[in-house]
C-alpha cells in the first residue's frame, strides 16, 4: 500500500523567496496557479529521502499547498528484492544490459498492484520514474480508469537505453495523459507526443542544503569530519553507483594532488532504501580509497545531512560531478548557486547547467577532470568569476519557483485553461 509522506509544517511560503528570484515571479507564479485552487494533486515515488526526486517533492508539496492547490505525496513500498529489480531498470534505462526474466517484470507489476489498494483519486497524479509506472495500468485493469489526469515524470537520461528495458516501460507510461522530461534527448521513440513537456528540475535556494551559512558553522562541521579548513577542498556529492563515477573522482583527484599536495577530497553519498547497489558501491569507494586520509567518504549514516553537504560545498574551492549518466544532476546547481565553479562529465543534464570555461568545465575523461580542477585551485580571480557568474545562471534558470511554474503549466494543459498572460 502506498505510505504517505507527512512533511513537518514548515514556512515554505512563496513570499520567502522574494529575494532569491527575479522581480515579478512571485507575481507571475500566483496568477498561473489561480485557476488551479482547490485542485487535488498527488506526486508517487520510490522513497521519501535520497535522491534528487524526494528532495524536490520536499519543496514542491508545500509550495502547492500555499499556492492553495491541495498537494499530498506518497511513496509505493516493496521488499528488498522488488527494490533490487527497479535498480536494475534504473540502470538498464541508462545503458547497462540486463538480462530480463519474467519473474522480474510480474514482482515489479504485482507490487505496484498492491500498492495500488485502497486506491484515493485525485484531479492530477504525478508518477516519478520507473518504480511505480505500472498504477496507472493497474487500475485500468481492476476497475476502469481511474479519474483525473495522469503525468509520468521521467528523471533519467534515456538516451542509451537497454530496449529490453524500454519495451518493458513503454505500455505503461505510454497511457498516460502527459509526460515531462528533463531534456528532448531523453524521449524514447514509442512515447506519444501529445502534452508532453521538457523541463529540467531545479534547487530550492531556502533549505538547509542551500540556504545562508555563517563562517563559523562551516567551519564547525569541517572540524567535527576532520576536515582542515586551511587546505584546498574539492568535494562530489552523489549516490554511490557506477554513473556517479567516484572512482574516476578519486583517480582525478590524484592527479590533482601531484600539482596541489595539500588538497583533500570529500565525498558524499546518500544511502536511500530504494538502492540496494549502494553498499557495494561504498565498499568499493573505500577499497579505492586506501590509506589515504585525505579522502574523506561521507554519508547519511554517519551523520551527513542537508547541513553538513550545505556546508562542505561552501567550503570547496571547486565542486565536482564527474557523472557517465546524468538525469540532470541537482548538486550542480546547487554549488553554482553557492558560488563555486563546478567540474562536472559532459553527459545529460550537466551541459544544461554548466557553461563550459563560464561557470566551470565540462569533461569527459578522469584525466580531464584532474587538470581542470588543478587549474581552478591555482587561479583564485578564476574561481570567483565563474563561481558568481554560476550563481546568477542558477537564479535565471534553476530555482524552484520556476520548475513549479512549469508543473502549473502541464495541469493547465492538459486542463485545457490556456497559461496566463
């Protein structure tokens, strides 16, 4: 049965954003959303906490909900082994070849179907990724469509997909209502044309990951994690999987520390419920790691939290994102907005964000990625350019309150009201 997420009450008011935005959002933003008071909205995904999905539905429900759209979130539960076969769909969508077997497909469609009990509809269901693909279908099946309108959001970069993997997915998503997207790129043939949207994600400027924070309170987490403030710190917030390349990160930052001995590397992952790959990948990090003690691997489960990535990232001199796959890659623009420069792989969403010898570098290679963060470390007048130069591309681009927008536009849509002048 799907699990609602119950967000502690929070001052995520619209008015707060006022001096993060552009003058005139906030206007532009109430007055789409007008026709849309009272409207039942429901967002279903994989797990409340880890990943960039969980951390925008953490900003997105409430912001709804102050809008006066009625906003709920819920998350589909399963055992390890249903999260084990959704894993390797996540992957296989972004290019690894998996060998499917039907057992794989009935666990994944029969898990939904019981999570699918007890079904409460709503004016508008929107459906994050993979893992809970099959509802719409499901209830299709049992009892006729169920009412409302129904949005797949496809957060992975599709481009090199398994087709195995595709022609699994294709039959569900393919009935819904609409689709958004983060790049056109990204939609796989077979996928109906009508309302669907491109819309890359976006950081919310106020949380603890990205909000103001003193000297002193940087300071004081570096300390707590061994940290020496007075050295270089390149940093790489990500899951622990093979598309986040920490492996690469570490052999890039080797070739840095030839260049720059005193530099340290911080790295940081989420270990979510929905990722069962990420244990392995952490043993992994560590035995790459070795000895060396100026790789510092950090997670949630030792108490890395919103804080503490808020804090390392401001404490970088240069962050790193050195992904093979890449959705979008929210920690992108979350240290473009915190002013550093940011080195991330040439692949998905990161081209989106970064601007390539503006606001950071594009690379393609463990070798490319050490010689540009190199260069950052030894030119100060460098990383101050592009880091405020990121931060405005951010405000323009990659806040919150226009992702919003966007999700206001496709419920107008498909509601036939024509957007707002």
């Amino acid at each position: 049965m799907l699990t609602t997420v119950h967000l502690p009450p929070q001052h995520n008011h619209l008015e707060r954003y006022r001096e993060s935005v552009r003058e005139g959002v906030i206007e532009q933003l109430r007055q789409e959303a007008q026709p849309l008071v009272g409207a039942s909205v429901l967002h279903v995904n994989a797990t409340a906490y880890g990943g960039g999905v969980a951390e925008i539905l953490n900003s997105m429900v409430p912001l709804m909900r102050d809008l006066g759209i009625l906003a709920d979130w819920k998350v589909i539960s399963g055992t390890d082994e249903f999260f084990g076969v959704t894993k390797a769909m996540h992957n296989a969508l972004q290019g690894k070849p998996h060998d499917w077997t039907a057992h794989e497909r009935d666990l994944w469609v029969e898990t939904n179907r019981q999570n699918a009990a007890d079904w409460d509809d709503y004016d508008y269901v929107f459906i994050h990724d993979p893992q809970p693909a099959p509802l719409l279908a499901i209830l299709k099946s049992d009892g006729g469509k169920p009412s409302g309108r129904w949005i797949w959001r496809c957060h992975i970069d599709l481009t090199n997909a398994q087709p195995e993997a595709w022609d699994l997915l294709l039959p569900f998503v393919s009935e819904y209502d609409g689709s958004i997207w983060t790049m056109r790129q990204y939609v796989r043939e077979g996928m109906p044309e009508s309302n669907l949207m491109i819309a890359p994600p976006a950081i919310d400027p106020l949380t603890v990951k990205n909000g103001p924070m003193g000297g002193d309170d940087v300071s004081a987490v570096l300390r707590r994690y061994g940290v020496d403030e007075n050295r270089p710190i390149i940093t790489q917030v990500s899951r622990f999987d093979p598309w986040k390349d920490p492996l690469g990160v570490i052999d890039a930052y080797r070739l840095v520390k030839k260049e720059v001995p005193g530099v340290q590397l911080v790295l940081i992952g989420s270990m979510a419920n929905d990722d069962p790959e990420g244990w392995e990948w952490w043993e992994k990090v560590a035995r790459h790691a070795g000895e060396d003690w100026d790789i510092k691997i950090l997670s949630n489960l030792n108490g890395v939290g919103n804080l503490e990535v808020n804090a390392f990232q401001r404490a970088s001199e240069v962050v790193i994102q050195k992904s093979t796959r890449e959705g979008f890659g929210l920690v992108v623009a979350e240290g473009l907005w915190k002013g550093r420069p940011v080195v991330g792989g040439n692949v998905g969403g990161i081209p989106l964000q970064i601007r390539d010898g503006e606001d950071g570098f594009l690379v393609d290679s463990a070798d490319e990625c050490g010689r540009r963060v190199a260069e950052l470390l030894r030119d100060e007048s460098r990383r101050e350019r592009m880091g405020n130069a990121g931060r405005e591309h951010v405000r323009d681009h990659f806040l919150i309150t226009r992702y919003l927008n966007d999700y206001i536009r496709m419920m107008r849509q498909l509601a036939g009201e024509p957007a707002a002048a």
